[in-house]
C-alpha cells in the first residue's frame, strides 16, 4: 500500500478508538459521578462527533500522519503520550471542569480515566497497526525504493552493511555513477545511468532514498548533489566525516546497519509547520476584516495617483516552482515594463508618489493577505521572484532551488534586511538570509520577523 492508504488506515483507527473512549468515559461520568442512568442524550452525541475529531487534529497538528511509512513504535508511543496529555487538559477544562462533583477528588478520578482510556485504546490500534506497516515494509520489494550514488571501494561497503542488517526496510534498486570508472557494484546492482541525469533517473525509477556514496571530504561534489535532489520528498543520507559528526547538522538514522547521517531537509517540527499554516489562515482572515478601512483609502489613492487598474497581479513561483498570481495595490504607472522585466530602484521615474508611499510602509502587499488564505504564499517566508530573474541567480547561486521548498512569505528575513531588491546582486544578497531563515525557522523566529515588519510599516522605513 502507498502512503495515503495507510494514513486513511491510522486515521479511520484512531477515530474509532476516540468514539470508543469516549463513549465508555461518558458512560462512567453518567453512572459513577452524576450518579444517573446511562442515556444517548444531546451531550452525548454532540461529544461523540467533536471529542474524536478533536484528537484527530491534535495528532495532525503533532505530525502522526506525516510520512506514516516511516515511522517507528517508539515514535508513536512518544507522540500518543504527549498528545493525550495535551488532548486530556483540553477537555477536562472544556467539558468536564463544570460537573458536579460530591469532592474534589472526582476531578482527579476524572481526569485519570479519560487520559487511561483514549492512551490505551489509542496506542493499542497503532502499535499493532504500526507492527503491521513495519512487517509490510520488510518484505522483499516492499521498502522504499533505494539507489546508491557512487561505485567505488564506499558504495561497495555501503550496500554491504545494508544487507547485513536484519530488519531491511530499503529496496535497492540500483546505482548511478558519477564518473564512468568506478563500477565495482556492476555485478552486485542494476546500473541506472550516469550522475548527469539524475534528476530524470530519479523520476524515472520513483527514488523515495539516496545514499551518497562518495568521499565525504568532497564536500563540493556533495553538496551539488543535494542540490539538485533536495525537495523535501526524498530522503538523503551521506557518509560522514568527523566535522559533520561535531557539527550536529546531520542526524543518525540506524544503530545496527550502516554509518549514514541523513541530512536534515527542514529544521521546523512537523507540528509547528501546521501550525504555522493555521496562523497563517487565522492572521490573514482577521487581517482582511480589520483592514477593510485602509484597503479602501489605498483604493482610492491608487486609482487617483494614475490611469490603470487598482491592483497589479504578476506570475511568481512559489511552493515546488508552481506559479500563482501574486496580488499587490499598483504602485507604478501603467506599462511600465513593456521593454521587459525591470527591478524598481530607490529613484524609479516609474513610480508614482502614491505609490513610493506605499512602498516604503509595505501598503502594496497587504492584498497578499488573500494569496495567504488560498495556500500560494505564507505571512513569513522566502520572497517569490519571477522566473526570468530566478534563471539568472540559478546561474550564480543554485542553492536558490531550496527556497521553492516551502511556502513564499509577504514577509521574510531578507525582505526585513534589504527590503526590494534593484539587482541581481543584492537578490543574491538577501537570497543568503532567506537560506539561513530556511535551515532556522520556527514559530518564534516568524513572529520576530513580524514584529520587524510591523515597525517597518509604522515608521515607513521600508526600502
């Protein structure tokens, strides 16, 4: 089965076991603390359909379901404790906090059965669930489809420490050579082509894992190919050196097999990352709504400062390189790039008055509020470029792909630094935050960039 068939799995059983635990829990609030007779009443069923899609969204805001076929039992017996924890204070504060209770007692007897319930049930289905998945993936053809990059004296004692290991979950599909010579796997695994068409390679043979099996001392060679493959969808793993071992930017994967470190693809924790998304819908809704009287004064100044439309849209790439119109108040006149694509520089003839105003207090991308709420961008994160000024940093700088992993931001930490950029040169530049921001971020780091911009918009600083 694929990924999305064994999320459906988690996701149909923990549903199942939420609506048992709370039936029985509820059945003993009746019977044993309301001292009345069990009845299927409006609380009841009201509790039958919120309590277990509340836990639900508390094991998606933890990541249970993020790549499910990677996970392990210790993972999930780690992210069912926390999260009934979490779910249990809830609810007891919601919907238990208000019951009548002969003594204070009752509350710890309450808030003790609820937890022992939905923690039994629910690590129960998924670790024999999960036991499942596990065995599934041991089976010969079934783990995650796995090529080796290299074919020397490495890659030889690579693949043999992976067959070595007991409990296999890596389907090695084969090799790809880097330079022609070395081809000591040649009579041990398929031969899948050469590095130069790695990209097409890994399509082709639907790569889910690659082992960089070359000399970790060349770091360069390393490094263009992570470039090239990193998207957050396969996993890397390379054979380390000493300084990676100290630096902490890799992290082990398997205590039995081989020595590989697998490179850390994005340092934000899954539960923040959907977090993050929610903030983004609540702050951008919120937003709109608040801003209903400055959209309007923007409006009218816009369409008075001169002929044209009140909002300017432009195709920019965003999450995975897909394109969406990004939505901004015009603040040039009419035509002002029928020679090309132009950046904008501090004394732009281009620019109309209203418009270097709204500039420098960020005014023009308040309407990207709405490419928020319908998923092209986020609050923060890399700025979006075009495409015809993407190809030409590509050239200097092709670490720049890494920035279409995630979700472009009206804000960014570049953006804070530099504000608009008027070359390529200061692209790059500000290209050099927005990668440190990439392997950085977290909640607390978006809210500080906020802030930044929110002083910026205040004091219309903006460059």
């Amino acid at each position: 089965m694929n990924n999305r068939a064994w999320v459906g799995l988690f996701l149909v059983l923990d549903w199942l076991m939420s609506v048992i635990a709370w039936s029985l829990f509820f059945f003993y609030r009746k019977t044993w603390v309301e001292n009345k007779s069990f009845e299927m009443d409006q609380n009841f069923l009201v509790g039958i359909i919120i309590v277990p899609l509340l836990w639900l969204f508390i094991y998606y805001l933890q990541g249970s379901y993020h790549e499910i076929r990677r996970i392990y039992r210790l993972k999930i017996l780690n992210l069912t404790f926390f999260g009934t924890v979490i779910g249990s204070i809830f609810i007891f504060f919601v919907l238990i906090l208000d019951d009548k209770v002969s003594n204070y007692q009752m509350y710890y007897w309450s808030f003790g059965l609820l937890f022992s319930i939905q923690f039994v049930l629910a690590i129960s289905s998924r670790l024999v669930l999960a036991t499942v998945l596990i065995k599934s993936l041991r089976k010969q053809g079934n783990g995650f489809r796995t090529v080796i990059i290299g074919g020397s004296e490495k890659a030889v004692g690579v693949l043999n420490d992976l067959k070595a290991q007991k409990w296999q979950v890596n389907n090695v599909i084969g090799y790809i050579n880097i330079n022609g010579t070395d081809r000591l796997l040649e009579d041990k695994l398929d031969y899948l082509g050469h590095c130069d068409n790695l990209e097409v390679l890994m399509s082709q043979y639907k790569v889910e894992e690659v082992i960089v099996a070359i000399e970790s001392s060349d770091h360069n060679r390393i490094q263009k190919i992570i470039t090239r493959i990193q998207d957050g969808r396969v996993k890397i793993k390379i054979l380390p050196d000493m300084y990676e071992l100290l630096s902490g930017t890799l992290k082990m994967t398997d205590i039995y097999g081989a020595l590989l470190l697998e490179i850390i693809d994005d340092s934000m924790p899954i539960w923040q990352q959907a977090l993050k998304r929610v903030m983004d819908i609540l702050i951008s809704t919120i937003a709109l709504i608040m801003l209903i009287p400055v959209y309007i004064i923007c409006a009218i100044a816009v369409k008075f400062s001169s002929s044209g439309p009140i909002f300017y849209l432009q195709d920019r790439i965003g999450l995975d390189g897909r394109i969406f119109k990004i939505i901004k108040f015009r603040t040039m006149f009419l035509n002002s790039e029928e020679a090309g694509p132009q950046l904008s520089s501090s004394n732009d003839s281009r620019i109309t008055k209203v418009g270097r105003f709204m500039r420098k207090t960020r005014l023009d991308e308040f309407p990207q509020f709405i490419n928020v709420i319908l998923g092209h961008m986020s609050l923060v994160g890399p700025r979006p470029e075009r495409q015809f000024y993407i190809d030409q940093i590509m050239n200097s700088a092709p670490q720049y792909v890494h920035l279409t992993k995630v979700r472009p931001g009206i804000t960014s930490w570049g953006q804070v630094k530099y504000g608009y950029a008027e070359n390529v040169e200061q692209m790059l530049d500000r290209m050099k935050f927005d990668l440190l921001y990439l392997k950085n971020r977290s909640i607390a780091l978006d809210v500080k960039i906020m802030f930044y911009t929110i002083a910026i918009v205040l004091k219309a600083k903006g460059k």
